[in-house]
C-alpha cells in the first residue's frame, strides 16, 4: 500500500451544539506534498487538525493517516507525526537536553545528531529551562522536537503565529531543508499567506467548515485575475455579474475577482454598458480575501 | 557553480517558477549568466529562496523544454545557448502581447492605430531616437 495517501479525509463532519464545525471534508494529501490550509479564524482549522491527530474521534466520515485510524491506532500515526503548533505547551519546569532526552524515549526513530544540529542552527542552549525561554525560542525548540524522529508527516497548526519575521524565518528554512533532505509531508494551516504562498504546492481553502478551493498553487494563481471595469453610467450598487467572486468599487469603475478565462466576460461586460480597463493576476491574498468576502463588499 | 541573486515575491499575483524564469532569462541576457555555467542545485536554491524545492525544479524544467538550460546526468543543469528563439521567450512573448492587446482595447485603439503604434516604436528604438 505504498500507494495510500498520507492524509485521507472523507465526509467528516462536525458540529459542537448549534455550530457546524465541519461540514463534510474532503481532503487527500499525497506523500511528498506541502499542502497548505487557508481559513479565518473559527473557520475550523483547528478541528480539523484535532481530528488527524485523534484528539477528536470522527462521529461522521472517516479520517485515515498512512491508512490509519488515528483514534483506534494512535501509537502507529503519532509514531510518524510530528506536530507543531501555537502556543504549544511545553514542560517549562524541563531544561531543554532533559526534554529532548524524554522525547528521545518515545520514538525509535529519534536521531541525536539531527537534534543537536538544528538546537546548534537555532541557537539554542540546551541547558536552558523551557520556561525561561522567549516565545520565538519555544517555537524552535518545539519544532526540534517535531522534527527530530524524522517523522513521515509533519502537521504545523498556525506555526508562526505572533512570532517575530526572525524566528518565522528559522521555522520555514527548517521546514524547507526537511522537505529538501527527507522529501517529508507537511499539512500546514495558516493565516499568514505569504509564508503559504512560499512553501505549499497545494492549497485548501476552508470558510465555515467546508473546503471552497482545493488545487495546485500554480493553478490557483494562474485562473484568477483581477478584471477592472468602467460603466457608462455610476453604479450606486455592486453590478450583479453572475459568476464574479467578489465585486469592489463604486461610481463607474469596479473590479471584479473572477476565475476562469478572463475573455469569457467580454459579452456580459458588454452587455452592461461597460469596458474592461485592466486585467492582472490576482495575488493569493487576494483570492483568499475576495473568497471570503464574498459577493457582497 | 555560479551565485545567482535571486528573489521571489509572494503576492505579485505570479506564481513564484514563473518569477525565477523570469530572471533566470534576465541574468542571461545581461550576461550574468553565460552558456556553460552550472546554476545552483534545486535544493540548494530551494533553501537559499526559502520557497518549495518542486517551484525551482519546475523552473529549471521548463527552461530545460525551452532550450536555455541543458542538465548533464549527475553534474548539474547548466546554461546551453544562451537567450535564443525559445519556448519561454515565446511565452513571456505572448503574454506580452496579451497585455498590449488589454491596454489597447482599453484605448479603444483599432488593429491599424495599434500596428502604427508598434511600428513607430519599433523605428524609434532602431535609430536610438528616444521615445
């Protein structure tokens, strides 16, 4: 079953009282892949990581890891996991050789020298506390920890959250030397969109439990643009053009979000008494901003 | 093996292998880059851009397809003839006129007035007379 995907969710669905959480996911992350997690906060990232971890049993659809069930199998996934995530807690009464030891006990596949390489790269004294550590120094000491048993998967939830540009750059290079010497799998969920933008090949988008967008980053970029009109007549409204993700302006001139092949809106552009006046490539950022705001500015 | 500045920018609405072709070509035709030269491995350019090892190796592809690079087994991707007729230019060249044509539309410029316009340019820059 070399074959098996790395992360396979289907149908998984979620509600904590009157809120939906999850609304059916559909996700499938091959080996090799960095495949990056977009969504607002309480869009349900969390809950979805939750769930590959076996932190939350899936009461509909299936979550499978290596082909795994994290819940009933937790030694076999989290054996070849490793995980980062914010604010990650960390036994601050430990000196850092002391819990690099204690991680060491748990997985055979720890390697010392990888471990005293990366504490030497992120600078960090590992007759430290972990307590008296600086957030960003925390960050890196969890992600030696994450990293160091050359896990098959590494899931980073919001790694880089309220860090300083320095200690975000330590975490990607990291990140990226793992995918470079290991080929490793990396499940990232972030806000942070140019980190995204820089490392995944693969990108889901979730807003309010469901996946909007799923695709290949190139892909992404190359199908949506921005498209820059001006009416003949002010608009006191948002122009209704079916299919345009996202509508901004006002007067004469508005710009549309819009996916697919940009020609394909020279009729109904016509047809509103309006010109095109500029087309570019749209940014991840704004993609993501465009989608989540919807039609309606 | 020859440094190359390089950089990408996230959020230019570009994806980042068409940004590294963009200035793979441009070292070339400065001369910063010469026929023969090794180009960085993908993973070391990888980790020196910080970006995924997969946007390099997509880049150093299709400048492959196109002609500019040549890879020798186990020694490298190198520069083969320089900035020629390739299928990267041709691209950068179609997207080029995708653009003139957006712009000239815009104008509301017809077929003729935009050809006298590429015309005039075109005798400009031939006889060094700045436009």
């Amino acid at each position: 079953m070399s074959a098996a995907p790395i992360i396979e969710v289907r149908g998984l669905a979620r509600r904590f009282g009157p809120i939906q959480a999850l609304g059916g996911i559909d996700l499938t992350v091959e080996r090799g892949c960095v495949y990056g997690l977009l969504g607002e906060n309480g869009a349900g990232k969390t809950t979805l990581v939750k769930h590959l971890l076996g932190q939350l049993r899936a009461k509909r659809g299936t979550v499978r890891l290596f082909g795994e069930d994290p819940v009933s199998d937790p030694a076999a996934v989290l054996s070849r996991t490793g995980y980062l995530a914010e604010n990650q807690d960390l036994p601050g009464w430990m000196r850092l050789d002391a819990y690099l030891r204690f991680l060491e006990a748990f997985y055979p596949t720890w390697d010392r020298d990888l471990a005293a390489s990366l504490c030497g790269q992120f600078g960090l004294d590992p007759s430290r506390k972990l307590g008296k550590l600086s957030k960003g120094q925390r960050a890196r000491a969890a992600l030696v920890g994450a990293l160091a048993f050359r896990p098959d998967l590494l899931i980073l939830d919001e790694p880089s959250s309220g860090l300083d540009p320095l200690a975000r750059r330590d975490l990607l290079e990291a990140v990226i030397r793992s995918v470079v010497s290991d080929g490793r799998t990396v499940f990232f969920s972030s806000h942070l969109l140019e980190e995204v933008e820089r490392i995944a090949e693969r990108v889901a988008m979730l807003q309010a439990g469901r996946i909007v967008l799923d695709a290949p980053l190139d892909e992404i970029l190359g199908d949506h643009h921005r498209l820059s009109l001006r009416f003949e007549e002010p608009q006191w409204r948002a122009p209704e053009l079916p299919g345009a993700l996202h509508c901004e302006g006002s007067g004469q001139n508005w710009t549309l979000l819009v996916h697919g092949d940009p020609g394909a809106w020279d009729a109904l552009v016509a047809q509103r008494r309006a010109k095109v006046t500029g087309l570019r490539p749209a940014g991840l950022e704004e993609v993501f901003l465009g989608r989540a705001r919807g039609s309606h500015p | 093996m020859t440094y190359l500045d390089l950089h990408v920018r996230p959020g230019d609405g570009r994806p980042l292998y068409r940004q590294l072709i963009e200035q793979i070509l441009a070292h070339i035709a400065s001369g910063q880059l010469r026929p023969g030269e090794r180009l960085p491995s993908v993973r070391r350019l990888a980790e020196q851009l910080v970006i995924n090892p997969n946007t390099v190796a997509r880049a150093y592809r299709d400048l492959e397809a196109a002609g500019t690079l040549a890879s020798r087994p186990r020694s490298g991707v190198f520069v083969a003839g320089g900035v020629g007729s390739t299928g990267a230019l041709e691209r950068d060249l179609a997207d080029a006129i995708d653009r003139v044509l957006t712009a000239a539309r815009a104008l509301g410029l017809d077929a003729d007035a935009l050809n006298a316009r590429i015309e005039a340019r075109r005798v400009q820059l031939l006889t060094g007379t700045e436009g």
